[in-house]
C-alpha cells in the first residue's frame, strides 16, 4: 500500500508540472500578443453603465474601419479622469461577444 501510494503523489506531481509547462507558454503568449493600441476621442461617458462612447480610427485587431461607437469597459476605473473631448489611446477585444475596452490613456498632445 505505501509503494502505491508513493507512485500516485510522483505520478500526480509529474501530471501538476506538465499542466504547469503546458499553460506557461499561453499565459506569456497572451501577455506578448496584447491587442493593438487605437485612437480615438472621447464622445460620451455612461459612468453608471460602464460604458464609453469613442469617435475612433480603424480597430485593425477586430477588422473595424473608423466611425464613432458605444464600448463597455472591463473595468469602471478606467473611466476615471476621462472627460468628454479628450483624445485617447485605447485597447478593445471582443470579451463574450462584446466589444469591451480593456486600456485607455489621455493622448499627449
């Protein structure tokens, strides 16, 4: 009974360090793939909402040519210091279907 037991802890362990490898190489991939930064200016904020209205340029990432659209944010914090008329610099994926900005910052100049 020991010898089994102490064959299923080193086959458990060799299964936790081959998930571990398996899933290091997605977490970099994604955090090196981050989608492509746009600009854009500020139309409307819905801070109760947690939504933004951008006038923005081409989305190259989700293949979306320039007009002027309503976003959600992944986070309602990054609405804080936004005002209407700011030109910005932003990231949005498609999150479950939505499109959703997952970074933004004031453009200089």
């Amino acid at each position: 009974m020991n010898k089994l037991t102490q064959m299923l802890a080193a086959a458990a362990l060799a299964l936790a360090a081959h998930a571990q490898a398996q899933t290091a190489p997605v977490a970099n991939a994604t955090a090196t793939a981050a989608a492509p930064q746009s600009e854009g200016e500020v139309r409307k904020i819905d801070r109760a909402q947690g939504k933004l209205t951008l006038r923005h340029g081409p989305l190259d990432n989700l293949g979306m040519p320039a007009m002027t659209m309503v976003f959600k944010v992944a986070d309602p914090k990054l609405l804080d210091g936004l005002k209407e008329g700011d030109k910005v610099r932003f990231t949005v994926e498609r999150l479950n279907g939505a499109f959703t900005v997952t970074a933004i910052e004031a453009s200089q100049g």
